[in-house]
C-alpha cells in the first residue's frame, strides 16, 4: 500500500486532514543547490516564510525506506550537511532509493509527485528544470517538464535560470499543456533575473484568483500542473551583464570537463556561484524566500481556511 511508504509528520497530517494550508518544499535545493550551512539556514527559513504567510510548510524527503512529508530541524541538517552524497531523486529514483532505505533528496518532479501522493497541491521552490542549452540535439530535458505536465501541482518559483534554454523550454511546456503564469508580471522571470524577455501565456495579480485557477482545472480533471512564475524582488536581483557572463563560464566549465546528466545541474549551479563570488547565492536565497510567501498566500487562499 502507497501509505506504507509514507510518512507524513503529525503537524502536516493534521492540517491536512482538517483542509488547512499546506506549502510542500523540495530538497535537492538543500542537498545539491547550496553548501553547506547556509542550505540547512536557508531551508529553516523558507519553512518560517510559510509559516509567516500563514501555511504549514512540508520539506520532502526520502529516509529510512519512507517518502517523508515534512522534515524536523535535525534531518534538515542532515541532509545539508551529507550534501552531494545524498542521492538526487527525481521520478525514476523512488524504488531504488526507498528499497534500499537511502537518503534521496527530492527535486521538483519528485517534490510534485510526493506532495500528490500526500494531498498536498502547493509547491514553492526557488527555479525549475528545463530544457538544457542545445537540448534539440542532445535531449536533456529535465524530467521536471514531464511531471508537470502529469501531476496536479502547483510549483511557484522564480522561473528557470538561464542556464537553459528558455525559449525551449516555454516550447516544451506549451506542447504538453503546461499553463506559465507569470505573477504580477507579464514576463518569464529568469531567476536571477525578473525578465527573461519571453511573455508568459496568462498574468495573474493575486492569489485569490490563483487559487480559483487551480481549482477549476483540476474540477475540470484537466491534469498536471501550473508554472507560477514569481520573479525575484527588484532589490536583489542581478545584473543581467554579471549573471550571463557567470553562466557562460558555467557552460564552458560543463563542455570542457563533460559533465552530464544529473550531474549537469548541480554543476552549473556551483559554477555560477563561484564565478560570482556568492552574490549569486544572496540572491538565490531571497527569491526563495519571496516564493514561499507567495506560495503560502496561494495555499491560504486554495484551502479557504487558516
Ligand atoms: N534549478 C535551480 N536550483 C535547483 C535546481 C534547479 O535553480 O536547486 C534543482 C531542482 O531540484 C530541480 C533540479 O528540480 O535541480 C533539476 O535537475 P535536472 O536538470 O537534472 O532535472
Ligand atoms: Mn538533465
């Protein structure tokens, strides 16, 4: 039985079974997205974002055989202290790594997919996977586009980083019915930075209406998920110049040492921080922060009650 393999912590069962606000959060952001301690910081105080929002937060991760939902303060530190030795689970890992009761850190395709499994419909995250750079030739999309296109949630996040290709990515999506809002805005945010240049397909100005959205497409049994792009507030964001200067090194860095698959993300990532000098990573931790807000106000408005 699916129950068997999950293990919900009794603050989020309770507030789920009383149809109280729930915001799930990943974290391969922790184990692979940020070192350590500002990972196991930050992931503290994203959770306190949505609990000030007025949500209950739920980091996911996979321990001890168990898709966990909602970690406590000890096993976050865990996670972010063992870092890269965790796996990086994403829809093809879960029966390995819970047959063989290893510790997986979730990414968004898995995040979505655990959260489904617990009722849970709201996701904040800092940015998404997508269609890496020359992705028509050699394929690597992540898996993130197809659980999107599956798994009824929705995952607010500051967009895509440029690292990938942007305008393929939008491609991807749109062919498989992926809805991107851009909220508040009327642009793709570009993590980094507020806009990617690329128009979203619908802007939405609050979270009432959000909510409302998800509602009738789900009613609706149109199934998968929603993009909610919430760009990076003003004051932190970056220097378009700096950022895609950083990212180029980044790629360079990739093709010369030929990283790929999996591994490819979490490399571009640390590339782009350590050509910025960490300024990048200020950044990354305040978009973060703004999702879960904003995921934590859409989660209040979805489940009409606090
Ligand atoms: N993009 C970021 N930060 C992240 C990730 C992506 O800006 O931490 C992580 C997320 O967990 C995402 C995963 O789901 O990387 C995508 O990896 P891949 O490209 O291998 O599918
Ligand atoms: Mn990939």
């Amino acid at each position: 039985m699916i129950k068997n393999y999950l293990k919900i912590n009794p603050e989020v069962a309770s507030a789920l079974a009383d149809n109280r606000p729930v915001v799930a959060l990943e974290s391969t952001i922790i184990s692979h997205g940020m070192s350590f301690p500002k990972n196991v910081e930050t992931a503290l105080a994203v959770e306190q974002a949505v609990r000030a929002a007025g949500a209950i937060p739920a980091t996911i991760a996979l321990m001890d055989g168990k898709i966990c939902i909602g970690l406590s303060k000890e096993e976050i530190t865990l996670l972010g202290k063992t870092g890269l030795a965790v796996t990086k689970c994403s829809r093809r890992d879960f029966p390995f790594i819970l047959t063989r009761k290893r510790m997986g850190a979730t990414t968004v395709a898995a995040t979505m997919i655990a959260a489904a499994l617990a009722g849970i419909r709201i996701f904040a995250t800092g940015g998404i996977g997508g269609v890496h750079r020359e992705g028509q030739f050699n394929l690597d999309i992540s898996a993130d586009l197809q659980e999107l296109a599956r798994t009824n949630v929705a995952v607010i996040s500051a967009g895509a980083k440029a690292i990938l290709d942007l305008p393929l990515t939008l491609e991807y999506l749109e062919t498989h019915g992926v809805p991107v809002v851009g909220y508040q805005t009327d642009w793709f945010p570009a993590f980094y930075t507020r806009n990617s240049g690329l128009k979203v397909d619908y802007r939405v100005d609050d979270a009432t209406e959000m909510a409302e959205i998800l509602k009738t497409k789900w009613t609706l049994g149109l199934d998968g998920g929603i993009i909610v792009g919430n760009p990076i507030p003003e004051a932190f964001e970056m220097g378009k110049d700096i950022i895609d200067a950083a990212i180029e090194e980044a790629l360079a860095k990739a093709k010369q040492k030929n990283i790929k698959g999996k591994d490819l993300t979490p490399f571009l990532l640390g590339a782009v921080e350590a050509e910025t000098g960490g300024r990048s990573l200020d950044s990354n931790i305040q978009l973060v922060l703004n999702n879960a807000r904003v995921a934590g106000e859409i989660a209040k408005a979805y489940y009409n009650k606090s």
